[in-house]
C-alpha cells in the first residue's frame, strides 16, 4: 500500500500496474527484433501466444480471430497476475475482488455489444422466450442469469487465487524451506486452470452473442 498526499494506493492497483508494465517490457522486448530463426525467448512467447490462438480458435470457430486480441489479452493479464502472488512478497492481483470485478464486467459488455453490433435489436428477443405469453417468466429468468455471469467470473477467479495465497503465506510461516515446493506446483497448475477456466467461459458468453436466438 503507497501513501501519497494523505492518500494511498491499494496493493492490489500497484500490483496491477506492474503486471501491465512487466507486460508491455515484454512484448517489445519479444518484437524488437524478430527473426526467422528465433531465439530462446521469441520461441517461448511463439509458443505461448501460439497456444492461445489454437485455444480461440478452436472453442470460437471462424469467429476466434475476431476475438483474439480481446481473449488472448485477458488470458495472459490473468494468468501472469496469478503466477506473480506464488512470489514471496508479491500479491496476486487477482486475489482482489475488485480486479475481478473489473475484467468480468468486460466480458460481460463485450458479449451485449457485440450481440447487438451482430443482430440489432432483435438481439434482445432471446431474453423474451420462444413465445409470448412465456415473456414474464422468460425475462426475469434470462435477465438475472446474465447479470450472474460477471458475478460468477469475479467470485470463481477470487476464491481461488485468494485461497492459494493465503494458504501459501500459512505455510511459508509453518516451515519456510523445502516443504512448500508442492504448494508451488499446485499453486502454478491452479493458477492455469483458472486462467483458461476464465478464458473459456468468456468465449463462450460471447459466442452465444453471435447465435440467433431460438
């Protein structure tokens, strides 16, 4: 926490600021000079960029490309904000439900403005049922479920990471050597998990969006 005139800066918006730097040193570190033949590192970030596209592409079809740079720019964020509370001394921005909150709140308007960039209004006639006289029992019921979304993303993604770093700083303070390097592994395999969790759910509200509605 940084106190600055009287006022300070949550830990989690520091951490956050330098996960964007870190990243933004990164890929202009991975561009500056491309080659054919690449190194090391261009052939580590191939890879992993390279991962996400198959990832995109194969849960969103012809449509995956479109989304891309929206996904693969969440999925990254998040996974490198996971991995960095495995650090000691370092804290998970995503162990904060505010930063939760804020990338589920994207997905959830992306996946309404391009339902209506897609359709137009009638976009809104899946909220409505099949048939008319369903209308009271359909709208109530589609509304609170898309509204459960951006909640279920926020607190799936917070009770995780949250969970692991405050069982990693239980153990650290128990025995501080050896003993914790299986809490490291769990930590980094949980830490992908929810990553792509987070990733294949926010394609699939969006791909819905694409649908017709029946």
């Amino acid at each position: 926490m940084l106190f600055l005139e009287n006022h300070y800066i949550p830990a989690h918006v520091m951490y956050t600021w330098l996960v964007v730097i870190l990243l933004t040193l990164l890929s202009f570190v991975a561009t500056r000079h491309l080659a054919v033949y690449p190194g090391r590192f261009q052939n580590f970030m191939e890879v992993l960029i390279g991962g996400f596209d198959s990832l995109v592409n194969d849960t969103m079809g012809h449509h995956g490309r479109t989304f891309f740079p929206l996904i693969a720019t969440l999925g990254i964020f998040i996974l490198v904000s996971n991995l960095i509370g495995i650090v000691p001394g370092f804290e998970s921005p995503t162990s904060n439900i505010s930063t939760n909150a804020a990338l589920a709140l994207v997905v959830f308007f992306s996946t309404h403005v391009v339902g209506v960039k897609t359709h137009g209004l009638k976009y809104f006639k899946q909220f409505m049922g099949p048939v008319w006289w369903l209308i009271p029992l359909m709208l109530p019921i589609e509304i609170i479920s898309h509204f459960v979304r951006p909640l279920s993303l926020t607190m799936r993604l917070y009770g995780n990471i949250a969970g692991e770093d405050l069982v990693l700083f239980v153990v650290l303070m128990l025995v501080p050597f050896l003993v914790p390097l299986p809490i490291f592994v769990l930590m980094i395999f949980t830490s992908i998990i929810q990553t792509v969790v987070f990733m294949l759910l926010a394609m699939m509200y969006i791909s819905g969006a694409l649908e017709e509605g029946h």
